[in-house]
C-alpha cells in the first residue's frame, strides 16, 4: 500500500499510544489494519502475558471506540454518501441484513479482515442501536486481537508466519468472507416448504 511503511515509521515512533490511534482511526477512515502494527508489538513482548494483555486491552478498546465515531458519523451522513459512491438498492440490501441480523453481522465484520470502518458506517446508516453494536464490537475485535496474541504466545515465529500470510492476503479472505455472509444471509432470508405451504 503506498504510503503505508511512511506511516507505521511514524507512528512506531509512539509506542502503545500510536498502536491506539492507529486501531482508532482504522475504524473511523484510514485503511491500515492495526494488526500491522499490534502483531510485531505482541511478538515482541511475547514473553510477558501482562504487556500482551495491555496491548491487547489497548487495541480493542482503542477500535471500538473508533468505531463509535463511525457509526455517529454514518447515522447523520452516511446513506447520502453510500448512495453517491454506490448503488442505492446495495445500500439497502445491506441495511436489511443489520435490521435483521445487526449485531451477528457486526461481530463477523468485528472478527474478519473486512474493513471494520465500512460495516461501521453502514450500522450506523443503518439506524442500528448503538448497544448492540458496541457488544458486537467488543466481543469480536477482543476475540479477533486475543486469538493473534495468543497464537503469538504459544507458537511464535510458526504464528507470526501464518498472520502475515493472512495480513498480506487479507483482499482474498476479505472475498471469501464476503460470499460466506452472503450465502448466509440468503439461506436464513429464504422460506422453507412448511412455511410456504402454511403462507
């Protein structure tokens, strides 16, 4: 990603706090994932489970807040924006799944590489009540950063390998995740025969 180096090289100048601000504004707007630079942060401190809680406790909290200020800033914008940038009907179609499934279709995009920020903004868009949302986020960017930092833990190097894969990849998982909710959605929203037969 161009620019991207340029930016951790700053913020890795600031510890923990730049791992924070990072994780905050991912969720609101820019587009590096703070497991660029909570990973090598975890690795390095991967023999004392007190910093690892820390930076874990930092991240999470640091991303759902962000995430917040998304879901604020999508409440009051974000339907004019998502119409103007894309197609009213897939904005729509979205909107539906988080009327329905709102807080389950929160924690996968909470766990997952999909942008964080963007299912932020739909929520918000969205009307989804903001308790929900912020449990949903908790809940699954505190397993999604836990589980790194766990594997980081126990298996080190072997770890770090497969995350940066996954880091370095994360489009195609992003893909994958998407056609997985997708036929997800599809499979709960269709009648069964007993339901048409009983209509």
């Amino acid at each position: 990603m161009i620019g991207e180096d340029l930016i951790l090289e700053f913020f890795n100048q600031f510890g923990p706090f730049a791992l924070a601000l990072l994780s905050f504004t991912e969720a609101i707007i820019q587009p590096i994932p703070p497991d660029v630079m909570f990973l090598p942060m975890a690795y390095d401190e991967r023999n004392s489970v007190n910093m690892l809680l820390w930076l874990w406790f930092i991240v999470t909290f640091a991303s759902v807040l962000g995430a917040m200020v998304g879901h604020a800033l999508g409440k009051r914008y974000g339907t004019k924006l998502l119409d103007r940038f894309g197609k009213p009907h897939h904005r729509q179609r979205l909107e539906f799944l988080f009327e329905r499934y709102g807080t389950w279709g929160m924690f996968i995009a909470a766990v997952s590489p999909l942008p964080y920020k963007v299912f932020g903004w739909i929520a918000g868009a969205s009307d989804m009540k903001m308790r929900p949302f912020v449990i949903a986020g908790i809940f699954g960017r505190g397993l999604r950063f836990g589980l790194e930092a766990i594997l980081i833990y126990l298996y080190g190097d072997t770890a770090m390998d497969a995350a940066t894969w996954l880091l370095d990849h994360e489009l195609i998982m992003a893909v994958v995740l998407i056609l997985l909710f997708g036929l997800i959605g599809w499979w709960f929203t269709k009648k069964n025969p007993s339901e048409m037969k009983t209509a």
